[in-house]
C-alpha cells in the first residue's frame, strides 16, 4: 500500500524507525520490556483460554455473526504493536462486510455495526480471538491496547511521547480502557489515555495485571457506556 507525500503515513518502515529506539529510552529499558514471568503467564492462560472456551466459542460465535450478515467470522486489521512493528489483529466481525470501507472509528448508534455485534461489542466477546494473537507472541494479555495503523497516524507526531505505549506488548485489555477511556477517541481522549499507559508500563506487576483482569470482568459483566 503506498501513500503521497501529503498524507499520513502509515508503513511498517516508519513506525519501527519511530520507535525502534524513542528518545530519552535506553537499550536496557526495551530489553526488560517483556519480563519472563509475564510471557510464562501470557502462554499459560492463553493456551487454556483456547482449549476451553475458544474451542467451543468460534463455533457458535462464528455461526451468529455469518447469520447476522455475509461475510467473514473473523475481522483482520493491521495494529501496531510492541516497538511499532505491525501485526494482523483478529476480532469477531461485529459490523457488516465491506472491503473497501475506508478506516474509520465505531461510533454511538454505528449503522455499520450489527445486531450479535453489539452484544459483542459490549461485552467485549469480540475481543477474545485475540488469545490467538497472545499465543503467537503480537499481545500479551494486559498491556496498553494496540490502535489501527491509521489511528496511530493520526497521533504519533501530534502526542509528545505517544510511541512510549509501544515500549511494551499490547494487550487484549489495558489501565486505560477499564477507567474508562476505551472507544472513539480524540485528542484530549488520546492525551488521557497515553497517561495511563505510561503510568502502567512504569509501575506493571502481576498484582497490577490482576486488577486490570478482574476490572475488565466486571466491565463485561455490568456493560461499559462507551462500548459502541
């Protein structure tokens, strides 16, 4: 894909030259980024997410999103991830099938989204194919969460600092979208939400990736306002 010189770029080239190595971060901070007990847990977890509930959860998933409108289970978008190197981020499908739909965010009461995809959406069943990304090494489980390759253009040389988010794997769930920042997003959103990425990524620990879990349960089980 190849864009003029006017737009926002958006290759893999210039976001690992951008953040291969960000100012002010050393070589030894990127190299205690992924700790080994954090992967063991990511693998672990991941693995048992797969084989007892992904097993049974593509099926009956997969067979309402292809009832609810023609198309693939599965939505692939390009994401940014740990040091800016780009991955295919999978999702359930939740809004209808169009290949040439130019990248846009979900908003409140979103025509495109559809009936099941709501539901998903809401209580972020959508993102559970993403266990797959975990076991391949693209996520961890907690981390700051991964942006479309278009959004991420839109703020990395607009945000003072915004590839420090990338210093670390995304995650499936993340500080920011359990205190509320999760969504359509602008850029006093996008300001907030880099602050507590930051935070995380300075401060993570089991103990605080166990509280953003069990926060993120309680979001799927009472609902989030911004999950649209």
């Amino acid at each position: 894909m190849k864009y003029s010189d006017n737009s926002l770029r958006l290759d893999t080239t210039y976001l690992e030259k951008q953040a291969s190595r960000p100012e002010g971060c050393s070589s030894s901070q990127l190299a205690l980024t992924q700790p080994l007990g954090k992967r063991f847990f990511d693998v672990v977890m991941a693995s048992l997410v797969t084989l007892v509930v992904l097993s049974w959860m593509v099926p009956l998933i997969g067979a309402l999103v292809k009832l609810s409108s023609p198309g693939p289970v599965f939505f692939v978008q390009w994401r940014t991830g740990r040091n800016g190197r780009r991955f295919r981020c999978l999702k359930f499908r939740t809004m209808r099938h169009n290949q040439v739909a130019p990248f846009k965010q979900a908003s409140a009461d979103d025509p495109r989204i559809t009936p099941i995809g709501k539901f998903l959406r809401k209580t972020n069943l959508d993102e559970m194919p993403q266990f797959l990304n975990v076991l391949w090494g693209d996520m961890s489980i907690v981390g700051p969460r991964p942006h479309a390759l278009e959004h991420d253009a839109q703020y990395w040389d607009v945000v003072p600092d915004f590839h420090t988010r990338y210093l670390v794997k995304p995650g499936i769930t993340g500080l920011a979208q359990t205190r509320g920042l999760r969504g359509e997003a602008g850029l006093k959103d996008m300001e907030h939400r880099l602050k507590l990425d930051q935070w995380y990524i300075k401060r993570r620990s089991a103990v605080l990736d166990a509280k953003i879990c069990w926060w993120t349960v309680e979001k799927m089980i009472k609902g989030d306002e911004k999950a649209y």
